[in-house]
C-alpha cells in the first residue's frame, strides 16, 4: 500500500503481505505534520505478483484512496512533549589532584539503538569537592532516552583540568526506569565504577556514589494531543455586507458574483474554511453577517457557508457600520460555555472577513480582551484595497494589545492579513499564513487553565507509565 504525496510523488510503501484479504500492515510512515496546510494524501493497494517493484505488468491495482491527513488517524512522534528536572550530586568520589579536591562534573550520554553515544547533559564544575551538590537540570524526554523507559544512559564522572585533559573518575549505566524508583524520602543511587581499578585492585569497591535526590517530571501537551483527545474545532465565519463593498450587481462590487471566478470573500474563506472542516466532526459551521439591514444566520457545512452567502447577496442591503465587536462578543460568549466544561472538548476559530477598518475600534480592543480568557482564535482578513494599517493594532506582532483602559491580553489570539497580500498566491499559502498560529494558541489556552487532553493519548508520545502525570 502506498501513500502518495499529490499529484504523483510516491513518498512509502508498506511490505507485502502473502495470501491475505484482510491484511493488517506494520509499517510506520513519518510525516512532516502541518495544522495549517492541507496536506493531500492518496493510498494505492496493489496485488503483487512479480519480485520487482510495484507497478509492473504483473501486478494488479485493487484500489485507491484520497484523503487529507487531517482525516487520518495518527500519532506525533516528534516534538517535546514531555520534560524531567533532575537532581543529581555525589558522595565520596576519587581524589585526582595532589595538593587540592577533585573538581568533578557529570556526563549523561545516551545510547542510540546503533550503538553510538549521543550527549544529553553535561553539569558545571564543583571546585574542589568529592561530595558535590551539581544545579538541577530539565531535559526533554525525548532527548534523554527517545522516551524509552529502558534505553540505557551512560554517566561519566571527570576531575576538570583547565587545559581540557580531564581525569576519569568513574561511570555507571542507568535508565529512566531506573530513576523512577525514586520516592518520598528516598533516593537512587550507582556505584560509580572504574573499570581500570576494579581490575587491578583486589579490594576495589568503587570510586564514589553518584545519586539522584530528586526528580520532577513535567507534561508538556502539545496540539495534536488535544485533537487526538476528542477536541473538536468550531468555525463561524463573519462576512462584512457594509455599502462600502459596492453593490453585489455591479462587477466592481467586492460581493459581486463572478460565474467564472469567485470573489476575494470566497477565496477567503475557501482557503480556511477547507482546512478548519477535517478537525470537526459534524463539518456545521455558523456563518454570520454584519453591516446588513437584515444579517443572515445560518449553520452549514462549508460548501453551504458558500451557497449560503451566495443566495443572500440578492436578498439583502448592504448598510453600516463596520461594528465587529459585536460579532466578537457573541462567539466569545458562545465559546464561555465551552470554558465552564473542564475538559478539552470544543476550541472555536472565528474568520472575519471585512473590506475596511473597524468603525468600532474602542470596542473591538475591549472584546477581544474578553476574548482572551475564552477558548477562541480570531483570524481577520482585509479584502479590497482599504488602508489597513490601523488593524494590525489588533494582531499584536508589534506589542501586547490593550484595552482602552490598558488590559493586556492574557493571549496573543488575533491574526490579520490583507487578502491583497496573497491574490497572486495559491489558496493554501494564505491558509498556512493565517492558521499557522492557531495550534500554540489552543495550547496556550488548556495550559493556561490547567486542563488535559481528554483519553486516548497517543501511546508513542510518553511512557506509558507517565501518561497520568499532572502538569506542573
């Protein structure tokens, strides 16, 4: 079986499996993972009757698949997703030096399944002690042991020489399983051993003690564990219909319906609309109006937010202001309910497409301040050819936006860009500028209210004896 990158690059392949109608596969495929991309995957199963490669007059296509990656199953591999704080001294080590103590520091290397040696950590020198106390430090799981419980670390213990000839002082084997065992009031300790004496000295016990006194473990989630806990993304798009758009008849209107291209409010909201759809499982978006004399309100999926906005144009007038902190305080109210649920059930993204400035800047600041304590992104998308310059105030790359009373926003939750940017560009680059963001600003917000991803939790990410440890 193969998954093909689209149009007609063969990324993998699965091995054969002999006379079966049911086979189930063992190959792993890794793949770099993008939320804000739409990542087109097509697998091919084939019945393989030569010894050559796939795709020769011998073999039979059974079928394909399309699908996106959004809408498979998987698990992350990559990433931190977890840390330990360690804390290590020693007692009794090997005097080196002729006239003074020891000044020992520690190496923690770790074994690769290749058998080479990859450094994890070295501490700072203790002058002049063989019982030393070295400063805790945090390490991601994933560069301590690969989250390997039982990948063997190798720990050495040197003298430091100022001109880098260090002397061996011992080593010892340990791993992470190992350093677990550690408990309330009590510690882990290793002999640290060497070799070199323990040959030639009959009586040789070891060169000092090394010990662990302590040890935190930390859980780092990360985006993909929220949506692989059940996390459910719900869009509502907001799609401006003041008179300043021009009438919808009229072909300079930015509203007008074009039969043979849509309008920059389709690409718009196509683009995000296309990706937000596969983290949903009911696909019902809401899709709101404002700057209408009657504004619709509808619940759709995305095709429908399409036809909807299409069949509304004729029956509307286009109006003003340009008030979106209205539409803002709704979803952030709507998404205030989701927060009182302690559990990562819903997060909701909010598209705004508008041509102008917003008339109600005051009030907008105030909103999305609000707003910031909820479960909601915003993501603002000028269309036209209006002076923007005033809207990125409200995406705060350039500083920590404000109420008008000076409230700074617990998060960073706004993204704007002018659609005009991105007219040249193909649909999925203005998806990936506007999205890309969204996947830290869900973490942001669980993490800020202390809140887990729901089970299951990918199995690979953590040991598995870890997968209930709180946040610290």
């Amino acid at each position: 079986m193969d998954p093909l990158f689209l149009p007609s690059c063969q990324f993998d392949r699965t091995e054969v499996i002999k006379s079966n109608l049911h086979p189930v596969f063992a190959k792993v495929f890794t793949l770099d993972y993008y939320f804000e991309e739409v990542q087109k995957l097509r697998f091919e199963v084939y019945d393989i009757h030569g010894t050559h490669s796939i795709g020769t007059r011998d073999d039979d296509f059974l079928g394909g698949v399309e699908c996106t990656l959004g809408q498979v199953h998987a698990e992350e591999i990559s990433g931190n997703n977890g840390y330990v704080e360690l804390f290590f001294c020693a007692k009794k080590l090997d005097d080196k030096d002729l006239f003074s103590k020891s000044d020992p520091f520690l190496e923690i290397y770790r074994i690769n399944d290749d058998g080479t040696e990859q450094l994890v950590h070295r501490t700072e020198v203790i002058k002049n002690n063989l019982n030393p106390v070295w400063e805790p430090f945090k390490v991601s799981l994933i560069s301590l042991c690969s989250c390997d419980e039982d990948r063997k670390l190798k720990c050495l213990v040197w003298d430091y020489d100022s001109r880098g000839k260090h002397d061996f002082i011992g080593e010892f084997y340990a791993t992470f399983r190992e350093m677990q065992k550690i408990g309330s009031g009590s510690k882990v300790t290793w002999d640290c051993m060497n070799p070199k004496y323990k040959l030639r000295k009959k009586n040789y016990k070891n060169s000092g003690v090394v010990i662990l006194s302590e040890l935190k473990l930390h859980r780092v989630y990360s985006f993909l564990d929220y949506i692989m806990g059940g996390c459910q993304i719900h869009f509502t798009v907001a799609i401006d219909f003041t008179a300043s758009n021009g009438d919808p008849r009229n072909s300079c209107s930015l509203h007008y319906i074009n039969p043979y291209q849509p309008n920059e409010y389709l690409k718009a909201l196509i683009a995000v609309g296309e990706i937000c759809q596969d983290y949903d499982s009911d696909k019902r978006f809401s899709a709101l109006g404002f700057g209408a004399r009657i504004p619709p309100n509808y619940e759709v999926k995305i095709q429908g937010v399409v036809e909807a906005y299409q069949n509304c144009l004729p029956k509307i007038q286009l109006y003003g202001p340009t008030n979106v902190s209205p539409i803002i305080s709704r979803i952030a109210k709507l998404s205030a309910g989701e927060a009182t649920v302690k559990e990562a059930s819903r997060y909701h993204i909010l598209l705004i497409l508008t041509d102008g400035v917003v008339t109600d800047m005051a009030d907008t600041r105030e909103a999305i301040v609000r707003a910031s304590y909820q479960p909601l992104s915003i993501i603002i998308v000028g269309v036209g050819n209006a002076d923007f310059t005033d809207m990125q105030i409200l995406d705060g790359d350039d500083g920590v936006l404000r109420s008008p009373k000076g409230e700074p926003v617990l998060r960073d939750i706004v993204q704007f860009v002018p659609f005009r940017d991105f007219k040249t560009a193909s649909p999925a680059a203005l998806a990936k500028c506007v999205l890309a963001e969204v996947p830290k600003q869900v973490v942001e917000y669980y993490s800020h209210k202390a809140i887990c991803p729901m089970p299951p939790l990918p199995s690979c990410d953590f040991p598995a004896s870890l997968a209930n440890t709180p946040t610290e």
